[in-house]
C-alpha cells in the first residue's frame, strides 16, 4: 500500500509541475491589453491580405494607423467581424485585378487599386503576443462596441490621409450627386470617385459616392460597406447628410 500511495504522489506532482510549467512558459508570450489611440479620436485597421490562426479562428493581418498617425505594423484582428473582414479584403483584392488596367470611361484615367480598411471610434484594446518567435498586435475585437467600427474604401495611397481627415476638426462627409462634375474630373481624385460607383455593384453592402471634405477643400472620395455598419459615433460618415458641390 505504500509503495502504492507514494506512486499516486509522485504522479500528482508530476502533473502539478507540468502545468506550472506550462504556465510559466506561456506567460513571457502575452503582455496585458493596452490601450491604443484617443478616446475621442478615429483609428483605423487596414488588412494587408495576410491571415494568421488565433486563438483557434484565422484572422487578418495587417496595419493599426493612429489618431496621431502612427502606423503600428503586424496586428492582428481577433474577434468580431474577423471573416467579415477577411471575405471583404478579397472581395476588392479581386475587383482591383480586375479592373486595374483599364480605363474609367468618364474621365479617360486608369482605375487604380482600392483598400478596405475598418475604422475604430475611441481606443483600441491590443494585447502584444509572440508566434513562433514573432512580435504581433492583437485587437482585442470583442471588447470593442460594434458600434464603433465601420468599414470603408478608398485609394490604397490614401487610407492614411483619411485617418487624418477624420481627426481633423472641421471635416466633413458629403455624398456626390449622380451628376457630379467631381466624376469627370481627368485626375486620381475623380477616377476614385467613379470608380467607388462602380465596385457597389459587385460587393454587396458596397456605397460608393461619398467624399471627406476638409478644411482647406480637398476632398477624399470613398465609399462604405455595411457588413461593417457602425453605428451613432460613425453615422456622420456612413450616412452623411451634406452633398458635395464643387466651387468650381
């Protein structure tokens, strides 16, 4: 019976000192969630058409911009909206291949690659793990509201502008009337204009015709997918309710 007893023992204890283990080895690879951005401001997450499996799911991969402009690169989305996210990038991916190359029939410019990319009202809860010996930024997507996380388009060049143009004061989110001179506009600023119109009828949920108008008056079209629809703290944006008018 003792040799018995003492066998028992030692099998608990082995299994003791295996699990502790394993919680000491698991533990250098996660940091505690912070914070990142304003929590006034807009930060916005932009797929790069990487996917990596998480937590058991796979997710997106690609870049968190700032309210401040900062790009933090290999984040991860985790969460909510992550096949949404996922089934959109390759949505446009396979529009711009398509499209890319010919010529927008308004204005006699090329077509140029779009983005999606998925905007956040407030902070942005990241935690830091390493996989496989790699640094990444998770969004934590479940602790966000849904209804501050929208998802948008525009010119691949210019998701960064856009992030800017909503923290800038003064911005605001106008449609373009069907008749708009903005579309025949022989430059980049109208052939994504035009060019939005056209994808919203490949992509479902896909509204093309909107533009940011800044400050000093330029404007970045873009257009909006309400399989990401956001809610009161992007309305302005996802259902804006100026119409733009060129001065000249």
């Amino acid at each position: 019976m003792s040799a018995l007893k003492y066998a028992v023992i030692g099998v608990v204890v082995v299994v003791v000192v295996v699990i502790a283990l394993a919680l000491l080895i698991q533990t250098p690879h996660r940091a505690p969630v912070q914070y990142f951005g304003s929590p006034s401001g807009y930060e916005a997450f932009v797929p790069n058409g990487q996917t990596i499996n998480y937590n058991g799911q796979t997710d997106p991969v690609g870049d968190l911009i700032l309210n401040n402009g900062t790009t933090i690169h290999d984040v991860i989305w985790d969460g909510q909206y992550a096949s949404t996210i996922i089934q959109n990038h390759n949505q446009i991916v396979q529009l711009n291949s398509q499209f890319i190359g010919q010529t927008d029939p308004v204005n006699n410019q090329q077509y140029v690659p779009l983005q999606d990319f998925y905007v956040i009202k407030g902070q942005v809860p990241v935690e830091q793990v390493t996989i496989n010996g790699q640094t990444y930024y998770v969004i934590e997507a479940n602790n966000i509201n849904p209804a501050d996380v929208a998802g948008f388009y525009t010119y691949q060049g210019w998701v960064p502008n856009f992030v800017e143009a909503m923290n800038t004061p003064g911005t605001y989110a106008a449609v373009l009337p069907g008749n708009s001179p903005v579309f025949t506009w022989d430059n980049l600023t109208g052939t994504v204009a035009y060019q939005t119109i056209v994808y919203q009828h490949y992509i479902i949920g896909f509204f093309g015709g909107a533009v940011l108008v800044q400050p000093n008056g330029t404007i970045i079209p873009y257009g909006y997918n309400d399989n990401v629809p956001g809610g009161t703290p992007l309305s302005d944006f996802i259902n804006p309710q100026h119409i733009y008018n060129p001065s000249s």
